[in-house]
C-alpha cells in the first residue's frame, strides 16, 4: 500500500482553512517575538528522522508479544512502511537497517525501492547480542569483550560484514550497540572487558571507509543485570577517544540511570565534539522504549535545547544521527512512530523560538526567574501549526495521524500480508 | 509595601490590546472543541491555594543559606508578603501557618490584617521535628512515635496547642509531617513505632472540632535516611482509617521514591476518598522542593487530569487543601510563589480542556494512540490567557511577575526591612 | 536422573572432618551467646521452600534466550529437577506450579511421583499475562481489569480453572500476579481499572475452597511501562482487605522501586496479619530475578530479621509461602537454585542469631550505635556449619554445588533429554 | 583526654583469652586456603585512613541539628578526639581539615600535638559553597564556575591559601568539592560552566607543588537540584585530563544516582590511572552520610575486591586518599567513626581472602557459578579475629567500641568541654 498524493491532497483541502488560522495566529505573535518563523519552518523541512526497520512490527516485552497483524516480514515491505509515514509527515525520510534482521539480498532493487519513497539508508546496526542459526560461537557471555579471542574475532567480523551491506546501500555509519556485561559480582573482570572492547572497537574503527563513522552506544543495564562493559557517556568516550576521529558517542535517551539529567550529556559531548546522534523515546522507568514525547516532553525540549543552543552556536549544523529506537507492544506501530515524530518535531520547534540573547543575559545576570520564563515561554507556546505548515508546503498530510486512519492503512496492509505476518526484531 | 490597585491598572492598561488578542483567538479555538470558556475562567478564579509562611524567606540547604533582604520576620510581615502576591494573581487567598515558627499572638489584629488582604488563614501545622528552647524533652529520636511515652504526650500536646491556635484564627484543619523514623537498621522496631504513631495521630484526631481535618502527610526519606515512620500513601491510608472520619492523606509531590507514579495514588485516594490536600512543588531528586512546574510539567497535568475527572464525575469539587510547600534557594521567593501558582494553574486549566467524553471513548476501546493524543492536545494547547483573563476578570495583574519587578517589590521590602531579616523557616 | 544416597553419603564421608571442625567452633561460639543451636537446626530443617516450575530451564531476557541443554520439557521431568534438588539440599520439599505453562494430565501419577521425592505442590500460579492457542479473547490490553466484561469473565473463569488442578493435587493456594496496567498516559482510568480487579479478585475469592489462600501479587512496572493496576503493597493490602480473609499479599523481592525499604513493608503487612507469603530473588534495577543473595545479602537479612521477630513474638510461625522466583540466564537453573537456597538459609540463620532481649533494650533507650552492633554481629558471623548441619542431619549433602557437579547432573541430563529440549517459561 | 596505655592494657587483658581462640581457628581455616594471615594482618596495620575534621561533632539534615556535647569547638580539641579513636584503633592515623572550618593559627604546634598522637595531616579541603564573613563576593550562584570572572578569581585565591595551609601541616594534597551547579532548567549554559571550572582547575592546577596532588569530586545533585557543574565519574575524569598529571579523581560512595554500580566506576578509574582516593560513607538514598557498612556492606567487599584485585596485579600500593566522609546526626560522632573504621577494615580484610587465581580461572571459563562463590565465600568468611589481632599487634583495643564506653569517654568529653560546644561543619 501507498499513500498516493490525491488523497493527501483530498485530507488538506478538508483542512486548510482551520489550519491557515491557527498558522496566521502563530505567525503573528511569532513576528512579535522576531522569530523568523520561514527560517523555522526550513529547518523542520531540512530535519529528517531515521525510522528503525525493527520498529515497523509489534514490540514485545519478555512477558509477550501481541502481533498486530500486517506487519512487513521482508525488508521490502519494511521499506515500504517507512514509505507510508513519510508520505504522511514529509520527516521520515530515511532507514535504518538492523543486521541480520535484515539482510539486504538485492541492494540495487532495494535502492531504486527506497529512491520511490525518496528514503535513505541510515546508520547500519550490528547485532552480537544473540545467536544465529549456523552461528560458530556463542556469546552468551558476550562478544567484543569476550575472555576467549575467537568470540571477539567473530564478533569484529561480524561487524565488518555490516559496513559492507551498509556500502553497498550508501550508508555512511555503523551503531555499535553491545549487551556485554555481567549479571553478577565477580562474573567478568571489569578492566579487562573493557580492554577488550576498546580493542575490538578499534579494529572495526580500523576497517571504516574514510567517510564512515562509527557510534558508540552505551546502557547501564539490561539484558545484563549487574555490570555493562559500556554502562553510561564517561566510558563510551572514553572508548570512542581511544578509537580515534571517526568514533563518536551515541545517546539513546532511555539508557540511563534513574533521574539522570541527560540534557547535560548531550552538552558536554557537543562540547567535546563528540556527540554523534540519538536514539529517540520516552520512558518511567528504564529502557521503556516508549513513544517519544509521551512521557517527558519537557525534558525532551531541554534536550533540544541543548542542540540549538550549538547549531546557532556554530553556525552549522553538527551532522548528527537522528533516529527514534522504540518499542510498540500495544500501539499500532505506524501510528506510534508517527506520534513520535511529531513529539521531536515539537520540541525542536519550540526549542528554536528560544530567544538565545535574552536567555544569555539573563544567565549572566544569574535572574534565575527570567531564565525559566524564558525557557517556558517557548514551551508553553502552542507550535503545532508551523509544524504543520513545513509538513504542507513539503506535499505531506496536515494531521497525519488521522489520514493514516482515514485511509484504513492497518487494514489494508493486513489484507495484502495476513493477520500473521511477523516482523523481525525484539 | 502594598501592591495598590492603580498600578495594577496601569500595568494592565499596557497589555490589554496584546491580550484581548490572545485571549479572543483562544476563545474561539476553545469554542469549535465544545469547551465553556466562561466555566473555565470562573474555575480558575475559584480556586485559591495557600502560601505557607515558611515559603517567603529564602530557603536553605544543609549546606547553607543565602539571603536575600527584605524577608519577613514577624507574622503580620509574612500576611503582608502573601497580600503582595494576592493582589497580583488573585489565587494566592489563604496563608499557611506554622507552629512554633509563627505564633499568633493578637490573633484578633492578625484576622483584620488578612482580612485587608482578603486572605484567609489555611491549615496549620505542627512541628516536632525540631527542638524548641525550653522544650522539656528532646525530639532526637522520634515525637509521635517515640519509645519514650513522655515524649509522645508531649508531642501531642504541642498539637492539640497548634490546633488551638488554628481555632483562633478560623482554620480548619491541620498537617502532621512526622519526620518520625531511623537512620540505621535494627535503630527501631517499624511495628511498635507505627502503633505508637497509631495511637498518637487517634489522640489527635479525638481532639478535633467537629468541623477539623487532620492531614497526614507520608515521605519515604530524610531527615531520617534508613526509614520514615510513614513512609509511602499506602501506610498514610492504613493511618488515616486507623483514626476515623476526619483523618485524610496529604501528598506532597516531592515526597515520593524515583519514578513514582503520583497520579496513581492521587487516583487511588480520591477513590478510597481519604485524599485531603496537597502541597505542590517539583523536583528531579528527592524533596528539592523546586518551583512548581518548573522540572515535569506534563506530570502535574497529569495529576490535574485525576483531580478534574474526579470533579466532573462527581459534580462537585473535593474538598482539598491546596498549599504550595517549595523552598526558595536561588530565587526571590516572591517571585517564585508567583510563578509556582502559574505553573499550578497552567496544569489545572490544561486538565480542563480535556475532552472526557472522548476519553472514555477512546479507553473502552483500548485506542491508546488516540488516548495519548486526547490528553496531549489538551496540555500542547497554550492556556496562558485564559489565565491571564481570570486575573483580569477579578483585578488582578495581566503578568504578575513583570508588575512584581515593575514595581521594585523586593528593593521597597529590602527598604523596609533591611537586608539581613531572615524569616523562620527552613 | 537421581541423586542416589550412596553417592550423598559417599561426599559427606570426604567433608565430614572439615565439617565437624568448624560445626564445633561454631558452636561453641554460640553457647557462649546463649543460642540454642539445636532449635536453630531444627528451625532450618522445617524450612522448605517451593521451587517453581518455570525456574528450572533457562530463563530470557527480551533480547533473546541461551539454553543450556537438558532442560525439562514435561511436568514430570520438572518434578524430578525438584527432587535432584531437594535430595542435595533437604530444603526444596515443594513446587509451585504454573498454568498453563504446567497442565497436569494425570494428577494421580504425579502426585506419587513427587511423593517419591518427597515433595509437595505449592501454590499454584494462574497466567493472565500471555495469549494462549485456542484463547477466545486476547489480554492484550488486560484481563482482570479489561474494559470488556467478557475478557474479564475469561480470566476469572482461568483463574478458577487454575484452582481445580491445585485442588486436585493438594494445593492450599493460588497466587495471582497481574501484568494488568497501561503504557502511556491517559490509556486506562485509573479507577475503572482499579475497581474493575477489586471485584474479579472477589468473584475469584468467593471462589476459594475454605482451606485454600489467595496471594495478591504487586509490581511497579514491566510489562507495562506507566503504571501498573496493583503497582505497590498498599494497593495490594487494600485489594486483599476488599476480598476477605483468604486473601493475602505476596512480596516479590524484585518488585519495587529504587530504594524501597522492603524490610519496612514486611513488617507492616505482617502487623495486619495479611503477608501471604515471598518470591525471592535478587536485582540490582528492576525484576532482575538475580540469584537470591548475590546482589545485596545484608537486606535479605534484615528482611529475616522481621520474620524472626515476628515468630518469636507471636510463639508461632506465621503461615506463609516461600518461593523462589528467578530467571536463570546464564548459570545453570540448578545450580542457581542451589545457590538461592543457600541465601535464602544463610539470611534466616542469622537473623534466628540476633539477640532480641538486647535489641529491645538497645531500641528503648535510643541507643544507635548498639543496635547497629547487635544486628551486624548477627550479620558477620559465619553460620555456613550450622547450614551444613542441618543438611547433614536429614540426609542432605554437606556441599549440594559441589557435588552436583562432581556426579555430572548437568551432563547426564543432557544426555537423557538432550540438547534441544526446552523447558516452558519466560 | 586521652586513651591511656593502661586501660587499653586491662581491656585487652579480659578480652585476649576470647580473641586467642577465634584467631587460632581463623588462622587455621586460612591456612588450609593458602591465606598468609600475616600479610593480611601488615595490610591491615599499613592501611591508615583519615577522620575529616568537619565529622567530629554532631552533623546537621537541613531539618535541624541536635547536639551531643563536648564537641570539639577547636582545631586542637578535633586532632584529639582523633587521637582518641586512633589509640583505640590504630587505624586512623590522619586527620583530614578543611578550610575555613579550621583555620590552623599556630602550624608548629598543631604539628607537634599530632605528633603526640601519631597522627598526620591528610588531605586539606577547601569550601567555595559557603559565604564566610568579611568575603567580598558571594557564591550564592557558583564559585570556579560562576559567570563572574571576579567571583571564579575569589575562589581560586581560596584555594591556593588552602594549599599554603596545607603546606605549612606536611599535607600533600586537596580535595575540591564543588557545590556549583545550577536548580533550574535554564539557569545556566552547561558548556560555559564546564569550561569555567575546567580553566579555574587548571590555575589551581599549576599552583600545586610538584610533590602534592588535587582531587576533583563529583557529585549528582545537592545542594543544587537540577545540575552541578561535575555530576559524575566522566565529567571528574574529562577535568582531571584537562589538567593534568597532578589532577585525580576522587570517589564519594555517596555521591552516586540510584543503583550506581560504584565498582565498576572504581575499576574504570583505576585502569585509567585517574583513581585519587576515597571518601567513605553508606547510603539508601543520596548523600545520606551513614556509617561505613551499615547499609549495604557487600557493595563495599566489591569495591575493596576492585583495589586488592589493583594492588595485587601491580604489586604495589595505589597512592589513594583515604577518607571517611560521613555525618552523625544521631550517634556519638566518635562512636560512629569506630564503626566506619570496623566496616572499612572488614570489607578490606574479606577482600584480601579471595583467591585470585581462581577467580580469574572461573572468569575465564565463564563458570558464573563458581565466581560467584569464591566471592561470597570470602565474604561470608567472619574476619573480625584478624582484624582485632591487627589491632593488638599495634597496642590498640581489641574492642575499641566497648572500650570507648567503659571509659566514660563521651562523659569525660562532656566535663572537659560542656554540653553546649559546637564543631563546625555541616
């Protein structure tokens, strides 16, 4: 199934007329604020979230799964999932493939397949966390970190194996994310795990094409239980400065202790340069996996925050991995990522009506009063029709969620694939 | 100082076009989704939420304070700081007193004073987690729930005497925050120190006027570090049922362990109805006793969401003590009071716009992405001039804090009461 | 395969020596304190506790599974993991087991043949949490609590069904968890679900055979990550006060918050007369099911603290159930169970050293540093011999790891059921 | 006063016929393990660990503070109420000051008093968290970090000064613990403030005398509630690079988010040759500042499990500050440090009987099993007749703890000093 542009087209005229009220009132008051709000709306166009291809099936927990029915089962299909949430939100416009839940068998035909959904090939992500059917060794006790050199090997290799599907697709980077650790005191010698990931990360940084870059993804615990080798940003810096210029650090926004203030992670690794991209979503407790903005929208903001604070900063853009990595156990997962999308979106508009000099001076000033109004005063502010605005003047649908309903999508993709077609991933 | 209805007038003057503005598009969005603007508005303008006395001195940390000038040190200083505060946002109409830290002497002087102010005297509260000069027995160890049964009468006593006060001054209720509790394991027996507080809070409790409340406050840690005699809502339940009819639970949003989900048990107590107040901060910790609003908004409209549906259910509003209990280190606690009722009346006007019909809805049908999306649109929605208007509409200022700095409060207090009066307090 | 006495006997003739030597010091190191030794023995021999039968093949995380080999695929072949067990350790004498996961065919024959081990059935477990083949409706979004009468009425009538096959084998109890709860803000009112299992747990305690208990289970979050319907013990003992009086609370170590002082609860619920019973495990951040002891064992003591405390001062042992829940992801399920029981002992045996008499004087005048001195003496003394003892004396091995590993149990298992075989579970 | 020779003396008299028996079966079970109990007893005589000045007196919570009596209210009354737990114990051969709290006037004699103790200066400490008298500018809003160039110059001045103080006693190190941060989302630019306190570091840094080193410290939240400027190992680590070979880590084990796996931090540290030393405490919450082992005392055995394990594959000792870091709010301060003492030599004297030759031969086999035993049976093992034996070898008190209350000491303290004396400090 595809969203054809007739009947977005049909869904906007429906509308327009509510929204270009909504829009003119933002505007104005915006003007007020000499925020620039086409410059807003240009760096919401320019701003595309990769969609993980593991995420297009229902999530389970290790209570179970409840399948939704519809779900893509090849990549394909996958492909063309992520076809329909960026035809509906024009913020979609790449994938990021999970190796090997997702073996890319005919990487020509998968291309021209992306290039109609005019979708790109994000980061690949490897996966050493279980066992393959026809796989040598085990690591059940681990990989990059392995006591025994030939699980390390396989595990490196592994990896070697992702960047070249990931060449062949036109990716230019690699998600390292490892379950290595332990469950129990006593299990593993810390420091020597953690020589030994250092080690293997540099072989894998070794072998990248020069334009390639490697994240380095860290988690305090789960499915380890006691130690991580890489449990938060101090050590994966550590290891991504002792790989070298391509190695960078990732930051999944649920991999984090509890009341951890990660809006400060983000700026110190700006500030080291060495912040390579997110995993977006929300959580309560742990790695909840959750749809984005669901449950902290605030701290989602102060994030974002974080990040315009350095775009304007430097004038540029830092060329950063923007991906959400979600969970969808009782939503519909099309429409959770949708939801998604729109949370992030939010909160980086809002993080861009910011009035940075104001903000500045009232720091300078220590007014810790007007700091906050200054901060609450774009949040509280009601942003949804400017995003709505990028999203028109880009061919997509104004309220995308409730075209993706309109359209009866679930239940088409479940008459072309089955009640019981599985999605690969956890 | 007083704030004088002319400068009011004056401020309001300046912003009233901008306002009629907002508030006029507002209005009409609030009209095409069905809501009664009108009720809004005369809700917002009923609901009043107490300052505790302690609240208007700058706070401490054990690691120090930092003074700002100015500060209240007599009672009738403190009714005069609230006054401020009341004249510019019409919702701060009560005050909170404690006991010994404010003594009414002239309680008849006291009552006109606040009458001027058209403030009303809130619950009282009683404190034995402090030792008093002059005080027979020392409180080290315990009050309520000491060992010692000297001890517990004495801690009775003291607030049969609170209660007393609270009579004089037409109050109707009061709050038990025990910091009861044990710092080491094996320090106290938990069952014979809960019945000691069992029957202590029972002797209270019979002591009430008929008319009287008695508000049981729980909080998981510090000042003791091990245990807190009353730890979590679930024994402050088992406490208040323990006693009859006119003993209520009071939730304090700092005092709960990571990750709680408060708007559980403010659900749960509204149920049980034993649900009798809250005290209103916001933390990322622990008891950080920060601005209201100022960390996790999303969160106390979620809260608000309980209280609203439990109104509207109902039909009536729950007779609930509302007090903001926050400890100002950095700002001018008149300034943060303001923004704290703000932020409080944000969530509450937010929850208002919440579409019940269509919840329950979209509950029974287990929709969970259109759940989300009701009680998000609600709180993206920017509810600041409806508030603004409420003020308006009663004689209040358009923006509080810009007339509060306007006007210089702070210098003419520091002007009044010089630099080094400190009020009593934490 | 069975652990035949020759080969118990044969183990303990080569450990007697050391054995003896250290029982001896023990001793009299005890006489000295005025510690029964012999009651303590005879106390550790009376406590038996419930394996369950989903702990005895290797548990998964949700990022995958690592089976081990020889893992029991029938009921009986769960009962004889049981035996291997209790046979080494004389205090495994009782299984708890799972519906549907166990569905005893022909209760007849396995009654004699946990007989033959000389175990019992404990409580037995009802599953709401996961949809089965040929189920009518899906507990997707709940089953005591769902919305929908008709999947109410399915996991009530479950639940009923579930005590007919613990009737029939000579169980006494049923224990019911709930992954009842709602992922996202706004999914499900709170008190609608609340009440909804208040009165499914009624219909199911109505349902109770006069001799039979039921035990409500509480958990704070997973499966569902906002909130859960009986997310805490005062949720769980207002449910259980609801039912009646065979309804119980049931503490599972792993399910609480950070930093709950679960020691705290114990002793409250054991002042209402309503503690059902325990699931032991260990865990560092969530429902880790580490092995018991092996993360924080001094908390595990003083959780036995208040269960000595409680004995002692009623003359009587409370009536409750003793089960371990833990998942075995990378040890050996037997192994680890042997591991969890040692804990599980080591904490009781202390705690049954404590000196009460003293304790008590200590707690009576406040004296903090003593208390501390008495629980921590209890708590460093190495009550390993007296463990061995207890085994010794009814036919146990004086070292059921070692010399499970010295008769190759792992391998002979494997090589009777192979290394495919995979047991039911999480 | 003073703990005379003598009564040492006849309270080991009583105690030694006790002691000799449990010390001759501890000695003889260690042998059969291939335990050099003459080693570990050197260790334990070697291992000196300093008593802060600020914990002599009774410690605060913001709620109050309730005093002992005969508090040291001078520099010379706290070294001897050093001196006195150190003749008791033998194990607290330094005091550690901090600055303005205790400023030493007359260097030379303060030497030669701790002299007459055996007791050296440690690490000195300097406060920018407070406002003295007579200081020009306020750190109300930040000291190394403030956005003041004046404020940040102020601060660092005070620290060189401490560093002359610190020269004139034969110290060789400080410790900078920073309170600077921010309670506001808003409040502050996290890079700028990041890099104030890098740059102030690094002038402090080149101040050092070449034989003295500096410790940075680290520490999540309090007094500030939304972020400090060093929060955490990595930010502690990124400074100590910036400024080179002199600037360490220092590890508060209080100072952690919930369920920090402290260890491993301590591992990482150690690996990177940035581990500085120590400041000891237990906690349930926060910075709770419990007695050393009181809490969780297993966590502790790991933590000295990571520095044998350092100490024994180096061959050599690490050059780590020592400290304990606790505060007594309701014990007799010195009572709690013989307390803290205990629990830190325990963990220490355990950790030194785990036989690391077969960890590392389980570890490399991954028998998780079997490393977890090894672990637990040292920790398990009751090494309190080594650790009394250290103490005899050294004229210390067996029963240091008995001993100080057989002596009256606290009433002694009280005559000498009077009930009012107050020690600075929190």
């Amino acid at each position: 199934m595809r969203i054809e542009k007739s009947i977005i087209a049909t869904h906007n005229e429906k509308k327009i007329e509510s929204h270009r009220e909504q829009f003119s009132f933002l505007g104005s008051q915006l003007e007020k604020k000499n925020v620039n709000a086409d410059q807003v709306i240009q760096n919401l166009i320019d701003f595309q979230i990769a969609i993980p291809s593991w995420a297009l099936g229902s999530g389970a927990t290790r209570f179970g799964r409840f399948s939704i029915g519809g779900e893509p089962s090849t990549l394909e299909e996958k492909i063309n999932d992520v076809g329909i949430i960026h035809a509906l939100t024009k913020s979609a416009g790449a994938i990021s493939l999970h190796i090997p839940w997702d073996i890319p068998e005919d990487t020509e035909a998968l291309k021209e397949l992306a290039a109609t959904h005019n979708i790109e090939f994000d980061t690949v992500n490897s996966n050493t966390f279980q066992d393959q059917e026809n796989q040598e060794y085990s690591y059940k006790f681990g990989s990059l970190n392995h006591m025994d050199e030939r699980i390390r090997k396989q595990a490196i290799a592994h990896n070697l194996e992702v960047i070249e599907y990931g060449i062949a697709l036109g990716s230019t980077s690699i998600t390292v994310w490892l379950a290595d650790g332990a469950s129990f005191p006593g299990q593993a010698d810390f420091r020597i795990a953690l020589q030994h990931v250092q080690a293997s990360l540099q072989e894998i940084h070794a072998a990248l094409p020069a334009d390639w870059r490697m994240f380095i993804e860290y988690k305090p615990y789960e499915p380890n239980f006691y130690s991580m080798v890489i449990p938060d940003w101090g050590t994966s810096l550590l290891l991504a400065e002792g790989c070298g210029e391509n190695a960078w650090c990732l930051v999944d926004l649920g991999h984090h202790l509890p009341n951890t203030n990660i809006e400060q992670i983000v700026a110190t690794l700006l500030m080291k340069k060495k912040l390579g991209g997110f995993h977006f979503n929300d959580s309560n407790y742990g790695d909840d996996d959750l749809t984005v903005g669901s449950i902290r929208p605030y701290q989602l903001f102060l994030i974002f925050n974080e990040l315009v604070a350095d775009i304007e900063s430097n004038g540029s853009y830092p060329q950063l991995a923007w991906m959400i990595d979600a969970s969808h156990n009782l939503k519909d997962p099309l429409e959770d990522l949708i939801q998604s999308l729109e949370g992030i979106r939010i909160a980086y508009a809002q993080a861009m009506l910011i009035n940075r000099a104001e903000l500045e001076s009232a720091q300078q000033e220590n007014n810790v009063t007007v700091c906050q109004q200054i901060l609450q005063d774009a949040f509280r502010t009601d942003v949804r029709p400017i995003i709505r605005e990028a999203r028109l003047r880009t061919g997509g649908a104004i309220s995308p969620l409730e075209l993706y309903r309109e359209a009866d999508t679930r239940e088409h993709l479940i008459k072309e694939r089955g009640m019981k077609s599985i999605a690969s991933g956890l």
